[in-house]
C-alpha cells in the first residue's frame, strides 16, 4: 500500500489520441479534390491536395494510401519536369511498402521513368527490371518490358530490344495499345540497327492501330519515329509527320514532343519560324519547369512546418492534461497510501510483537518492499489504466460497465495472487527438499511429474532472493500445466556450471502457437525472472507440448 505514494511518480507519459476516423475522413476529402485538379490539370493545386491527403493518412497510419499520394505527387512532377524532384517523393514511399507490395512496381515504375529522363539508362535499366520482378502477371509484365527494350535501344543494343519486342507479340493476351506500342518500338528498333525495309511496316502497323483506337496522345510517338525514319532519305515525308506531331503536341501542351517535332523541321531545313518558336518555347519550359520546382518543394516545406507545429501544440495540450491528471490522483492516492501504511504498520505490529526490535524492523522492511515492488510490477498499470477507462469511458453504457467491472476483478485476483505468493518460503537447508515437494505435489493419476539433478546444485551459494523467486516461477509454471497443457509427462531437469544454473522444462501437453501464449502468469514468471538478471524463453507449438528454459546467475 505504501506504493500508492509514488504511483505518479513513475508511470510513463500518455500517447497522443489520436482520431483516425477523422484523420481518414479528411485525407479522402484531399485527395478527392487532388484527383478533381488533376483531371483538370490544375498540377499546383492537385499536387497540394495530394500531399495534404498523404499526411492526413500518415496520421490514420494508413500506409497504402500515403504510398498512393505519393505516387500521384511523383507523377505530377514528372509531368512537369521535375524529374530529381520526383526521385525524392518517391524514395519518401520506400519505408511504407514491401516486396511485391501492390504499389512496389508502380514505384520502380516511376523511378525508371524520371532516370531514363535524365539519360541515366543504366539506374532506368535497373528499376525497370526491378518493377518486372514485382509484376504479379504477364498481362502487368508487358509495360516495363516495352520500357526495357526502349532501354536498350537507347543504348544501342537492338538485338536485346528487337528479342524483347518479338516475345510481347508472340503473346496470346495483349492489349491493343500495349501491341500499337511495341509494333512501333519494334519498328525503330529495326530501324536504328539499319534495317529500314523492315522497320518500316511495324513504324506503320503501331500507327494505323493507334489511328483506329483514336489515340491522339499516343499517335505523337509513331509521327516522331516515322519522322527521324525519313529525315535522311525524303525530307518532305519526315516533315509531314514532324508537322502532324507538332500539332497533336500543341493540343494536348505537350511540350518535350512539340520541341522534338520542331528540331525535326529546323533539321531538315524548313525555315526560321521554326527555330524562333523552338527558342521561344524551350526558354518558356525552362522558366515554367523551374517555377513547378520551386512551387512543389514550398508545398512539402509548408506542410511539414504546419505538421511539425501541429503535433508540437498537441503534445503541449497531452502534457497539461496529463500534469492535471496526475495532481488530481495523486491526492486519492496520498490519502490512500496513509491509509495503506497504517494498516500494514498495524499489521506489522501484531505479526511481529512477540520478536525483538531489530528482526520486526528488517522483516517489516523486507515485507513492504516485495509487496511493493509486486504492486509495482503487476497493479500499477492496471489501476491507472482503470481509473483512465473510467474517465474516458461513458459508464452508462451496458458494455463499458461489464468492462469496469472485469478489469476491477482482474485487480482483484491479482492482489490475492500477490498475497498468496508472499507467504513464507524456507531457503535454508531444506529448500531443495522443500522445492522438489512442492513440485512433486502435482503428480496425479493423469499426470507423471519427474525431477532430475535437483540435488546437483548447491542451493548454499544461491542468494535467498534468487531461491525464492524460482519457487515462485517454476510453482506459476506448475499452475500453468495444470490449467492449459492437459500433459501427462512433466520432466524438469536442472543443470549448473561455475556461474549460472539452468531448469529445462518440457511437458507433452497441447501446446499452442507461440503468437498466442496465454501471457498473465507466464509474463509474471518473465518480470520475475528479468529481476533478478536471469533468463526465460517458451518454445511451443500446437499438439507439440510447452517448453521453458530459465537461466539465472548464482
């Protein structure tokens, strides 16, 4: 009881609550908007919304949704040039998802995406092969395939992207955008290895399927081929194709392909006005681009400085609450803990009257600190978890009284337990003795309890506090097998070198999965054992028994 005074003074600060329902209730407000703006193509907006509705999420920790945002952002910027930009959104997704997670090839995706960009075909390579190996399907392997021989065209290595680019057509089930792309790829391919007779009919055969599905955006790609095919062998051709990708490119402001388009042109001599719109826009993008870079990286400094504010003035606001708290129960608890100590003083007097005064103040003082410490280890968090469920908690409520009201007899058990474990144990010459009765007191008709090597250990050099807590532990133990395993072989066998001594336990009861161990009395055995330096590990399985080795110092 003494320990009620200094209840507060050790128990650990409260977590923040948290409500995630609002938390998620808001990220999908965002991210709504973000996808709203996006279609629109309102970037600096959506990429705002995006990044609120991550950290929204980051807040639900709801993983899956902060790595979506996350792509989205990455993609946003990469629409915009900000390619390096785009790494780092990227990388933030890393910690959030495993190997084969549904969004892992996605990621590499993109990361091939912004390196391939950048010229950095080796690194594009890489992570293209990397989003191949988290494909769940050969339908999801097609695109990095297609972005794989790119790769090796790209490097000049047309064999390698000719293979890849034959193999996607051979297959049964493919798309018919995914078979325009890779007849077009193929085409350049054969091209750029100074086949032209034979690239020519896939450079035509991507276009004609992508001129049927009216895939404008798509078509920009096999005018820019066709347009680099016929550069050098009929200029007019080249230029009517670079002219039909300029304008589609213009349409959709798409600003990389109008600027290819335009080099096209000037090279094959079609005039100034081309090269002043090539100046003009590539001036125009440099500007625009380094803008979106700068709008982008202020965002996420924005939010992180708000995020960071935030959860400063909810610890502020956890910490004042809880400083409240604890004054307010540390008054019950003062009053409590005088009333406590009397009671025990009490007791201590009419337990201890008839012995002299310097034995009734040792044993006095060696009864208040055990009891206090099993208060400590095994009430403490139990009171102040109740006493916070009845603040927290409408008491009116049918189901949260049935709460209180386990929780309070749980307590009670426990104080009953810690008095019944306080009584007396004999750790002088006959402890060996007395520890092999009580463990042989669990034999039975159903149950063989054996006890090897007891007598092997010389219990002299062990220190009292050491031969008490083992009683304690191996008779929780004993409990334990008698109310879960339903073992008929017990075997405990006990072991010893120069500094330590060793308890094997096995019974070939019914086990269990050792994620779903029963903690209470095995958890005590393990603060028990913790105490006094020593060591506990349970090894079980279903239908394979329970098994416990306890190391401890001499």
């Amino acid at each position: 009881m003494l320990f009620f005074l200094l209840l507060f003074s050790c128990t650990e600060k409260a977590p923040l609550s948290v409500d995630t329902k609002k938390a998620t209730k808001e990220a999908i407000a965002f991210r709504e908007k973000a996808e709203s703006s996006f279609q629109n193509k309102n970037y600096n907006t959506s990429f705002y919304n995006f990044n609120k509705s991550k950290i929204a999420f980051e807040i639900a920790k709801d993983s899956a949704n902060v790595v979506y945002n996350l792509i989205q952002m990455a993609s946003i910027q990469q629409i915009n040039g900000d390619y390096y930009g785009s790494k780092e959104t990227l990388t933030e997704a890393l910690p959030y998802i495993k190997k084969k997670d549904i969004y892992s090839a996605a990621i590499n995706n993109y990361f091939g995406i912004a390196d391939k960009e950048l010229s950095l075909y080796n690194d594009a390579f890489f992570y293209y092969n990397e989003a191949l190996k988290d494909s769940n399907d050969e339908t999801s392997k097609i695109s990095p395939l297609n972005n794989i021989a790119v790769i090796y065209t790209h490097q000049k290595k047309y064999n390698e992207a000719i293979q890849i680019l034959e193999s996607i057509l051979s297959k049964n089930e493919i798309s018919e955008k995914s078979k325009a792309r890779a007849l077009d790829n193929l085409g350049f391919a054969y091209f750029k290895k100074g086949l032209d007779k034979k690239g020519l009919p896939f450079l035509n055969g991507g276009l004609q399927l992508r001129t049927q599905a009216n895939d404008s955006y798509a078509c920009i790609g096999s005018y820019l081929h066709l347009a680099e095919f016929f550069s050098k062998t009929n200029t007019n051709e080249s230029n009517k194709y670079a002219r039909k990708a300029y304008e589609i490119a213009t349409n959709f402001n798409s600003v990389d392909e109008r600027l290819k388009a335009l080099s096209f042109l000037i090279a094959n001599g079609s005039g100034t006005k081309y090269a002043q719109k090539y100046i003009s826009i590539n001036d125009s993008i440099i500007s625009v681009r380094n803008n979106f870079k700068n709008k982008f990286a202020k965002i996420k400094y924005d939010s992180k400085k708000e995020k960071d504010e935030n959860q400063k003035l909810r610890l502020e606001k956890a910490e004042n609450e809880l400083a409240l708290q604890k004054a307010f129960y540390q008054k019950i608890f003062f009053i409590i803990g005088i009333i406590g100590l009397f009671i025990v003083l009490i007791n201590l007097k009419r337990r201890y009257e008839n012995r002299n005064r310097i034995e009734k103040i040792k044993t006095a003082y060696d009864t208040e600190t055990r009891i206090a410490k099993d208060i400590h280890d095994e009430l403490a968090n139990d009171v102040f978890n109740t006493i916070t469920f009845t603040q927290t908690q409408a008491l009116t409520s049918q189901d949260n009284k049935e709460t209180l009201l386990q929780k309070l007899d749980y307590i009670y058990s426990r104080v009953r337990g810690i008095s019944r474990e306080n009584n007396d144990i004999d750790t002088g010459v006959n402890y060996s003795n007395n520890l092999k009765e009580m463990l042989s007191t669990y034999n039975s008709e159903k149950t063989n309890v054996l006890i090897n090597s007891i007598e092997k250990v010389n219990w002299d050099l062990i220190e009292d506090l050491k031969k008490i807590t083992l009683q304690r532990v191996l008779q929780e133990l004993m409990v334990n097998m008698k109310k879960h395993s339903e073992a008929s072989v017990v075997v405990l066998k006990f072991e010893t070198d120069t500094n330590k001594i060793f308890i094997h336990y096995s019974d070939n009861g019914k086990g269990c999965e050792k994620s779903k161990i029963i903690k209470n009395g095995l958890q005590n055995m393990e603060n028990r054992i913790l105490a006094i330096k020593g060591t506990i590990t349970f090894e079980t399985e279903p239908n394979k028994g329970f098994k416990v080795k306890i190391t401890m110092p001499k």
